[in-house]
C-alpha cells in the first residue's frame, strides 16, 4: 500500500487484519461462556453468601431459623 490507495484497498485491508486477528484469537484465547452471574465483579465469596442465605431462608420456612438470621446475611 502507499499513500495513492483507494479506500477500497483499505477497506481490504482492514477486513484482511481484522480476519487474521479474530482466527488468532480464536486458536489461542479461551472462550468466555456467559450466563446470569457471569459479572466482572461477581466473586466466589458472593456465591458462597448466597449459598448460605438460601439455606437460611429454606430453614425460616420450615421454622428452623428466625427472621433475625435472615437479615443479618
């Protein structure tokens, strides 16, 4: 390419470019699978809280836990 390319070559180019670098990310990236919890900010200590909290509430409902318990998680 020089500086007298068309935006057509260009335009070739990018697509050459952007090609090459989705197949390269394709062979050495791993893929991301997304779900409901998949957040940046999500943390296995969120997922163990709310582990716990299931279980409370699960125990308040067969009368096993009191409504305090609940609350303080």
């Amino acid at each position: 390419m020089n500086e007298k390319s068309s935006g057509e070559d260009l335009q070739m180019e990018a697509e050459w470019i952007q090609r090459n670098f989705v197949n390269h990310l394709k062979r050495c990236c791993k893929k991301v699978k997304v779900c409901a919890k998949s957040k940046r900010w999500w943390m296995a200590e969120i997922t163990e809280n709310r582990k716990i909290l299931g279980s409370i509430k699960r125990a308040r409902k067969t009368g096993d836990a009191l409504q305090q318990q609940v609350k303080r998680q």
